[in-house]
C-alpha cells in the first residue's frame, strides 16, 4: 500500500479491457493520482500527443497497456496497421517517459512474439530463437521493439523498464466483435447465437488442433501490478496460467457451458495460427511471487454469466 500512496501513475489503455482492472487494482492499493490518457484525446501513434499526455499526467511511473490488438481476422487484414500503431506508440511512450526520468516503465508485449516453433512450454531464454507466427508476426515483432528498447534504455540511461509477456487474455468485458474479437469470446458467441436463433451447426476456424494458454483478466492485472511494484530488471518475464488446452477441447468445453448441443464443422480453409502455445510461468513467481488463481472452467462461466447479462439489460 505504502509503494503507491504518494506516486502518480499514468496507464495508457486504462479505459480498456485489462487496463479498468489494473486501474481498480491501483485504486485498492491506496494510489490516488492515476491518469487515464482517453483515446478521444491523446492519440499515442503521434509523438505530439504522447507529449501532451506526460505533460498533463507528470507520472512517476509508466503503465504502457494501450494496444492496437485482434484475433486472427483482424491480422491477416491490417497487419500494417498493427504492427506501425503498436510500435510508435511504445517507441515514443518510452521515449518520453526516459526524457521525463520517470521512475519506472511497465511494458507489456504478447505471446505473439514468440517463435512459431518454440519449445513448450515456451521459456523467455528463446524468445529469439525462430521467427513468430506469420499471422501475428507484424503484432507480435511491434511489441517485441520495446524489449529491445527497455534494455538498450537500460544499459545506456540506466532507465528503470520491465517487459511482461502475458498469454491470451479473457473475462468479462472482453471483446465479442466477430470482425476482431479473440477465439474465447468469438466461440462463446457462435454458441448463444446458435442457441438463440435454433441453429444446429456452428463453424469454427481451422482445425481445433492447436493449443493455447489462457488467463483470466483479473489474474493477469494482479500480475503487473505485482511486477510494478516488485520487479526491477529488464529480462522478459511471462504471465500465464500455466494450463495448454487445444482449440477443440475449448470448444468442446465453452458448449457444454454454454448448453449448446450442435454440431461443431471445423473449417480446414482458415488458418489455424501457432501449432502450441503454453508459458513457463516459474520466472514470475520466482520474481514477483505472481500466480494465477483462477480455472479456466471458472473463468469461462464468469465471461458468459456477463455476455449473458447484457441481453437482459
């Protein structure tokens, strides 16, 4: 309580998905000055605005969650776009945040970064070690710039940055866009759509052979904020949960929850991204004490008891 109470903290994305719960989890700590740079305000592609954002917040310590992010869909159709927004907005983020010597900088970059063909469980030593995923590698090579970043600022400035590698999130308020949305929130809308409209087949991307790692939102903005308050270096550090499911055991698992009893038709023709992925989470334990608490079953019923609700309202 006492790490936050007399600092300012500015979290880029705090409006968002993670950020709100990061955001909360600060407010519980006991820290009163947190600055939000809303997206209708600070657009953080253009260095000016990143400017203007240190200005006005005058932060201590740098919580970088704003991303421009999507499912497979939405890479294969904008990778240009991804990978630009999400490197300016990083570059300059941190660029800033050195001129202004801030305490500390809390990058977060993604399992995209990852080689297409690492070992699993994937451990931060070979997170070089081979080229990521083709769908994601434009993402997922964006976000790897500020680890270059954070250690070449580190060893040049001696400025205080951390890099935080966290699986595929989820939970409620995610988003169910189908023209972007992740596969957690894309699956669990073909079940209730199909359920809704009396529907007795649903189609799914690719081949259901691939594994994934998933943690839950809340799991994942205790796992920063222990990092902000307890990590100092600039090695990588994952977070996750530690659990590797296949696609087709997800789905198999989000339509008994959801009591869709259908038919589920895998489309060959789409691709099916990165053949395993599932973290070593030990190193974040290790050096922060962070572990995730919350099942992927648990998780899951949370997410649909809140897509659910909001047919009610």
């Amino acid at each position: 309580m006492s790490f936050w109470k007399n600092r300012r903290v500015m979290v880029t994305g705090g409006a968002g998905f993670l950020g709100s719960r990061v955001v909360n989890k600060l407010k519980e700590r006991g820290c009163k000055n947190i600055f939000i740079p809303q997206i209708e305000d600070y657009d953080l592609v253009q260095m000016e605005a990143v400017r203007m954002a240190y200005q006005e917040a005058r932060p201590n310590l740098v919580i970088h969650l704003a991303a421009a992010v999507g499912g497979i869909g939405l890479n294969r159709k904008i990778p240009g776009k991804l990978f630009y927004d999400n490197l300016m907005m990083g570059t300059q983020m941190m660029e800033i945040g050195r001129q202004r010597e801030v305490e500390k900088f809390v990058a977060i970059g993604t399992v995209c970064a990852y080689p297409k063909y690492t070992p699993v469980p994937f451990k931060e030593e070979n997170l070089w070690a081979g080229y990521p995923e083709e769908t994601n590698a434009p993402y997922g090579l964006a976000k790897k710039m500020l680890l270059v970043q954070s250690q070449a600022y580190r060893r040049q400035f001696g400025f205080n940055s951390i890099f935080l590698l966290p699986a595929n999130l989820y939970g409620p308020g995610d988003n169910f866009n189908p023209e972007s949305s992740h596969v957690i929130p894309a699956i669990i809308k073909k079940c209730l759509d199909a359920i809704r409209a009396g529907k007795k087949e649903i189609k799914v991307w690719g081949t259901g052979k691939p594994t994934r790692e998933f943690l839950y939102v809340e799991d994942a903005a205790e796992g920063i904020i222990l990092a902000t308050e307890r990590y100092n270096k600039s090695e990588p550090v994952n977070l996750g949960s530690g659990l590797e499911i296949s696609i087709k055991d997800l789905v198999k698992l989000i339509a008994k929850i959801t009591a869709y009893k259908g038919k589920i038709t895998w489309d060959v023709s789409k691709p099916d991204g990165q053949p395993r992925r599932t973290l070593d989470t030990s190193k974040a334990e290790k050096e922060f004490g962070f572990k995730a608490k919350t099942s992927l079953e648990k998780g899951l019923k949370k997410t649909i008891q809140w897509y659910l609700s909001l047919s009610v309202k």
